[in-house]
C-alpha cells in the first residue's frame, strides 16, 4: 500500500501595497483623490484629515474664510508643500511617488500671479512652455493661440512689471495653461480685480469648464454658485459641507425667502400673534424676527398674497430673493 | 536636464539687463584701475628709491638754528624738522611770533673748541606751549650724540692714519627678489580670482528673489527637480564669472602681463568658481529676505578667502603637498615656473569637486523643504541635527 503522500499546502495569496490596491480600487471617473490629509505649520494645523474627491471635468470651488487651510490644500495637490500625513491621488498616482507626472498634468494660478517682472510676456510663456517640456516646434503656435485668447497679443512684447494686476492675471492664466493641463487649479483669480476683468476671467474659466477638471478657490459666493458643479465649504482645515449649489442652498429651509420691513412699531405687541399667524400658512418653514424685519422662508410661493395681508399694509418694504451660497456659507458658520 | 532650460533663461534675462550690465561694465572698470595701481606699485618698488609705506612727517616740527658753520644743523633730520638758519636775534623773534617751534644756538667759536678737544655749549630754547615740543628735544639731542660721535671718530682716525677708501662693492642683480615674486606672482594670480567674489548677489537675487517675489511658489509646480532649478540657477552665474574672467585675462595679457599657460589658468580660475557659488547658494536657499542673504555671505567669502589664501602661504613657507587643495597655490605655481606634475592637477581638482558635491547637496536640500522655503522656517542648529540624522524632522 502506497502512503498517502502529504505534500505542504500552500495558500497563495497576492500581498498588495497600499497603493496597489488603491488602484485596483481607484474610480475611473475620479482625477484627484485627497485622502486624510493633515498639515501644521507649526502649532497652527492648516489641514485636519481633509477628504476630497474631485471627479475628470468637474469644477469644484472651495470657499472658507481666511485661513481654512484652502491654499494648503492647493498647494499639497501640486506638490509644493508636503503633507505631514495624508495622501493625494492625481489620476491613480501619488504626491508621495509621482511628483513630476503630477505636477506635469497641473496648470496652477496661484492668488497672486507672481510672475518674473523682467520677463516680457512672450519670453515668460516661453520659458514656462520650455520648462513643462513642451515641444520646440509647438511652443511659438502654443504661446500665439494663448496669448490671443486671453487677449494680450497686443502686449506680448511688454515687460510685466508695466502690467496692471488684470494684466498680469490674463499673462498668469496663459502660463497656467501653456502646457494644456488636464487638471486647473485656480486660488483666488479675481481677487482684487476689477469689476470687467473678474467678469472676463470667469467666463474664460467658464469656456474651459467640462474640458478640464478646475479647482477654484474663492471668496465670492455668486463667483462659485454660477461657476461651480459642486461647491466644498472649508473651515479649520475640515470640510463643513459640499454638494452643488442647489444642494447646499436647499439645506437652508425653503426655496424662497421673503422680506417684509413694517412700518408701525405697535406690531411689536402683537409680534407674537402675526409669527403664529404666518407659520399657519402651509407653505412656511421658517420666521425669523429681527428689528422690525421678518424674513419668511417659503416652500412655494402660493402664499405670499395672504401672508402680506396678515400685516394690514403696515409694511414699509417687500422683497423677495432665493437663499444664496453666501446665505449657506453664513448658516454653516452659525451652526 | 532641465537645469540647462534654467540656465539659458537666466543667463539670457541677466545679460538684457541694463542694470547688469551697467555693473558688469563697472566691475571690469574697478578691476582695471586696480592694474593702475598695481603697475605703479611694481615700477615704484622696482625703482632705486624704493617706496616707503609709512607716512611722511615732513615740516612736523621746525627750529630755527643759529649755526655760523653749519656743524650741527646738517645733521638734523630734514624729514622730520623744518631747519630754518638765522641770526639768535631773528630765529628769537620767529620763537615769540610763533613762527617756529624752538631755536638752537650752536657757539661762534665751536669749531676752535672742536680742534682743543673742549665741550662745546648748544643751547636749546623750547616753545613750552607747543606739544610737539619734546620731538624736538629728542631730535636735537640724538644730533647732538651724533655730532659727538662723527667728531670723535674724526679724531681717532686723525690719531691713526691709513687708508681709509672703502672698497668698491658693485652689485649685480639677477632673478628677482622674494617681495617682488610675491607681488608679481601671489597679486597677479589674487587679481585672477577676484571676479569669483563679484557676483554673490546675483544669485542671492536669483534664489532669495524668489521667495521674496513669491515666483518660487509657481517654479516649485513646475515639473522640475529642486536640484534642476539650483544647478540650472548657480550655472548661469558660473557663466557670467566665466565671461568676466575672460575678459579680465584679455586685459591683463594685453596690458602686458605674463599669464603662462594661460588656458589653464583660466580652468583652475572657473573650476574655483563652482563651489564658491555652492557656498553663496547654502547662503541663498536658507536665508529668508536680502538682509540675512547679505549677513551670510559677508561671513561665507571671508571662510572662503581663508580657505584658498592659507594653502599659498603654507606653499610659500615650506611647499608641502596639502597646499595644492587651493587653486590659488597651483596658479602661483604655474606663475612661478614649477614643473608641476599632472597629478599635483588631481589635488584641487579633488577638493573642488568634493566642496562642489557636498554644498550643492547641501543647497538641494535646502530647497526641497517646504518649510525652509515657505516657512516657518526651522533654526540653523535644527536643522544640522537633521542633517546629521540626530533629529526627526517635526519631531
């Protein structure tokens, strides 16, 4: 009889880094992945286990006062700053192992464009071109076609240090994308810019929206709900709230908000009586009394006719308006 | 190979710029009257007289002497007293206007005195007001131990005759003398190297003036290594100091200089130049504004200085091998005439490429930490103990 024989058994298993398995896992839809990011400078800490997912083509803004840890972010997205911990996924790579293909597929405006002042504008686009590898023979079609979309053809031969800031900004967004980047990242583009060039800015950036994934930072609300897809409210290096702009203004009770100043201040008496009055009407969420002003939040606008009639014309103004990200922006902060 | 995009660029934009150049002119203008200079100290140490590096103290102090005979007055020390001759009465008179310091009164009857071998009585009259008085004092007594002693050995020779013409020495010069060799070998080969030193602050503009203009923040997104942007950086002003040395060679192979091997001279000079930059850009990538930037690099090239200037004199005094780690020793040698062997060449070259390697490494780091770029930037004993692996950075 023949012994059984026992041969070892082995259990084959394929051990995957981190980071393998993070691609075997990754989205295809995704272009940048922040993960857990946490950056201090010192004892301030900028970043505090920041999660992000910014999809291919989409244009997310991030709004946040001062100090939100909104350029920290920026910065660690294009490599310039490193995290203390935390990683950032561009593509499926890492800002830990990738830095020169990351950086190669980023166009970055920071908030000031910081541009060589001895440059003309034409050697600057030049130089960057040259820098990010783009071919010889295409750099002078390249710089020609950028410098006329954003209309600097006729100063191409000017030093920088006689630009204005817009002008400088339009060189800035042009050296941003002189090596058509797949990713943008905008901090601040229309800071301190007048009212025409901040509009042309936008609709530039509105022009390049969906063929190009953008990040941008702002401290204008309208700038964000009119240019963004979604929108990431920041505070203390943490994400307080994100969604589109509809989303985040539908947080705040009510599609409709109406202002009603009264005039007679008697109305203070019987305050009690009018708020009980207009939270019966079916279609309000929400009265709030603040001096002689009630701001009535609205499902509808069905209603608005009777309610203006519980105040028997003692109304001094009547206003209308949707909540705005600015009102999100102030509710999450009161919050 | 990106540093070399950086390099061209910067040395493009430096060399269009009019202020650069206006310095650059200027430089090779300060250089040249430095020749000047240096020519006429050589023709002035080449002459008979020689030249005196003390000060003058001609018209210091001035007497008024009545000396009939001229005894005493012809041995005064004329670059040190005015002598003026007088009667007692008016040399008294110019005593009381001011016009003189004092007044002697050598006998009328010295000379008769001298031949009876009898003291003979000088008389000293001071201005006490005038604090310049005890010069004279001193200065007329050492005339007068000199008259002594020249009278005496008048009379012992006269007690003695013989033949007393000297004989006749004529000297014959050849080569040229040790302080001539260390001021046409050592300054020529100093003034070479000069230039290395001129352009510290381009590029301290060039890396301090990008975190100071905040450009650094858009050249640290480019797809580039930090080491591409320091190397392509301290490459171009390696080429300026290339340029203004050639240039300032030319001048002194024109104005008549004698540059042997001029070809590796020039070598050695450019080869120095490499770690000099290194250590100005050590400077540069950890300096936060201009001001600390200047501060570092005042105490930088004076331990650069040191380095290259104490192997020469350790050469001069007893040439031993380890003098050669300066290029500066191997320039005076080749300006000397030393048969200097090829390998003696490996000696600096060794220690250039070793100082190059550790301060561009150095410098690289530097740049990489966002902390020093960016701040809060981390103190100078830190951040060697982090070097040195002895601390965990944010540890």
């Amino acid at each position: 009889m023949v012994d059984k024989i026992k041969y070892p058994q082995y259990k084959f298993e394929t051990i995957l880094s981190r980071n393998q398995r993070r691609h075997l896992e990754v989205d295809d839809n995704l272009m940048i992945e922040i993960e857990s990011l946490s950056k201090s400078f010192g004892k301030i800490k900028a970043l505090d286990n920041l999660n992000l997912d910014i999809k291919k083509g989409e244009l997310l803004g991030i709004i946040g006062p001062n100090g939100a840890g909104k350029t920290t972010a920026i910065r660690i997205t294009c490599c310039i700053l490193k995290p203390d911990s935390g990683d950032v996924l561009v593509d499926g790579m890492s800002i830990h192992q990738e830095q020169i293909k990351i950086k190669s597929m980023i166009g970055y405006l920071p908030e000031e464009p910081n541009l060589y002042e001895r440059f003309k504008a034409r050697d600057l686009l030049s130089y960057f071109a040259e820098l990010y590898g783009v071919p010889k023979g295409e750099i002078d079609s390249r710089i020609e076609e950028l410098l006329e979309l954003v209309n600097m053809s006729h100063r191409a031969e000017d030093r920088i240090n006689t630009f204005s800031k817009g002008l400088r900004q339009r060189v800035g967004i042009a050296r941003a994308l002189v090596h058509d980047p797949q990713i943008l990242i905008f901090d601040e583009p229309t800071m301190g810019l007048d009212p025409a060039t901040a509009h042309n800015i936008r609709e530039f950036i509105r022009e390049l929206k969906g063929d190009k994934t953008i990040i941008l930072c702002t401290h204008y609300m309208d700038e964000a709900d009119s240019l963004c897809d979604r929108v990431a409210i920041l505070n203390q290096g943490r994400i307080m709230d994100m969604g589109t702009p509809q989303d985040l203004k539908s947080k705040i009770r009510g599609d409709l908000i109406l202002n009603i100043k009264v005039e007679n201040p008697c109305w203070d008496v019987v305050k009690g009586d009018v708020v009980k009055a207009i939270e019966g009407f079916s279609t309000v969420e929400d009265v709030e009394l603040v001096d002689n002003q009630y701001t009535i939040s609205l499902k509808s606008k069905n209603d608005i006719k009777d309610i203006i009639n519980v105040f028997e014309g003692n109304i001094l103004s009547v206003n209308t308006k949707e909540p705005t990200l600015e009102d999100v922006f102030i509710n999450s902060f009161k919050q | 190979m990106k540093f070399t995009t950086i390099t061209k660029w910067e040395l493009k934009e430096t060399l269009k710029s009019r202020k650069f150049l206006t310095i650059f002119i200027l430089q090779i203008s300060v250089l040249f009257l430095m020749l000047f200079v240096f020519n006429a100290f050589i023709t002035n140490i080449e002459s008979q007289e020689g030249i005196s590096i003390t000060p003058s103290l001609s018209g210091f102090a001035s007497l008024s002497v009545d000396d009939e005979g001229r005894l005493f007055s012809k041995y005064i020390n004329p670059e040190l007293i005015t002598v003026t001759h007088a009667s007692f009465d008016d040399s008294m008179k110019n005593l009381n206007s001011g016009k003189t310091m004092a007044v002697v009164l050598v006998p009328a009857d010295s000379l008769d005195k001298i031949r009876n071998i009898d003291t003979i009585e000088v008389k000293l009259y001071l201005d006490q007001a005038d604090p310049k008085r005890s010069v004279v004092r001193d200065e007329v007594n050492n005339t007068a131990k000199i008259l002594a002693i020249t009278l005496s050995n008048s009379w012992i020779d006269s007690l003695t005759p013989q033949n007393s013409t000297p004989a006749v020495v004529t000297e014959e010069n050849t080569g040229e003398s040790l302080p001539m060799q260390i001021v046409t070998k050592v300054m020529l080969a100093i003034l070479l190297f000069l230039p290395l030193f001129l352009f510290g602050n381009m590029i301290i503009d060039s890396v301090v003036g990008e975190k100071e203009r905040k450009t650094g923040e858009i050249l640290m997104a480019m797809p580039i290594n930090s080491s591409d942007i320091i190397i392509g950086k301290s490459m171009a002003v390696v080429g300026v100091i290339a340029l203004q040395v050639a240039i300032w060679m030319g001048i002194l192979l024109i104005t008549g200089f004698e540059i042997p091997n001029p070809l590796l001279v020039y070598l050695l000079v450019i080869i120095t130049a490499v770690p000099v930059i290194g250590v100005t850009v050590i400077i540069a990538a950890y300096s936060k504004n201009y001001k600390e930037a200047g501060i570092g690099l005042t105490f930088g090239y004076v331990a650069i200085v040191g380095i290259l200037m104490i192997p020469p004199l350790i050469y001069i005094t007893n040439k031993s091998l380890i003098s050669n780690i300066s290029p500066l020793t191997m320039v005076i040698r080749l300006f000397s005439g030393d048969v200097i062997p090829a390998w003696h060449f490996l000696i600096p070259l060794g220690f250039v490429i070793m100082v190059s390697a550790i301060t561009y490494w150095i410098s690289i780091k530097l740049f990489q930490r966002d902390d020093v770029v960016f701040g809060p930037r981390p103190g100078l004993i830190r951040l060697i103990l982090e070097f040195g692996g002895l601390k965990r950075r944010g540890g």
